[in-house]
C-alpha cells in the first residue's frame, strides 16, 4: 500500500471542507490503517469504535432495507463524526468541528472514497515494501517510518 498517496488523500479532504480536524482511515475488523489525528485522540482506539459502529449501521441499513452502507453522522456538543464505508473491508473517519459543512464533505468525501479504495487495495509495487534482503531490523524500521508519515 502506497501510504504517502493515502495520506495525501487525507490531507486533500482535509484542505478541501474547512472546519475537518481530524482523519483516519481503518480495516473493517479496526485495525488502524492512517491517521492524521491530534495527540490528544487514540487513533486506534477511534478505528475500533468505528468499525464496530460500522458493523451495526451496515446491519441495520440491511435490515431495514436500505441498500449498502455508505455513511452515518454523530454529532456532539463540540462537532461531529462522520464514518464511511470504503468499499467492503474498509473505513474513513472524519471528525468535524462546529463549523464544518457536511454537505460539502459529503460531496467532497465520494470521489476521495473511491481513491483511498484503489490506494488500499492497489497491489503493493517494489517501492512500497522493503528489499527482500534487508536484515530484520531493517525492515521493522522501513515499516515504521513508512507509517509514522501516515
């Protein structure tokens, strides 16, 4: 996966609507994928809640029948949540303050989806893993830094 491309994504939706603060991308199961978070949010924590709220709104829109799944909004007292399926095995988190005009983000958010789609399902090029001959330690830190940017 190409995680310079998938935070430029990020950042892109970001710069596009104003009042987003907050961005990450998450596997179906949780597992943290990209962030461009504050330090003050759990990023991996936010992925886990929100594929687990992922799997309860892609129930209820089939039960009801609704078709896919797309988005859903939370709001709070300071901003709001908005979580969006990409594709099947994937998720994007965008947090939003009292500003943000989710019209736009949700225009904005569509085409994004379907790059970060392509981005993470992409087949990984030479570029995008270590050498095969590195030493262990060496591979354990091209992994890090590659995600550390993320």
């Amino acid at each position: 996966m190409n995680h310079e491309a998938l935070a430029m994504e990020m950042r892109g939706l970001r710069e596009q609507v104003t009042g987003i603060t907050d961005t990450a991308v998450a596997a179906a199961d949780g597992l943290l994928i990209a962030a461009d978070t504050a330090d003050t949010i759990d990023s991996e924590c936010l992925a886990a809640i929100a594929a687990a709220g992922l799997g309860i709104a892609r129930r209820t829109t089939a039960a009801a029948g609704r078709g896919t799944f797309r988005q859903t909004v939370t709001y709070g007292s300071q901003g709001c949540a908005a979580f969006y399926a990409v594709g099947d095995t994937a998720l994007m988190v965008v947090l939003g303050d009292e500003g943000i005009d989710l019209e736009r983000l949700h225009e904005q958010t569509r085409p994004a989806l379907g790059r970060i789609g392509s981005i993470l399902t992409a087949p990984e090029s030479v570029t995008d893993s270590p050498p095969a001959t590195a030493p262990e330690s060496m591979t354990e830190t091209a992994v890090e830094t590659a995600t550390e940017g993320a």
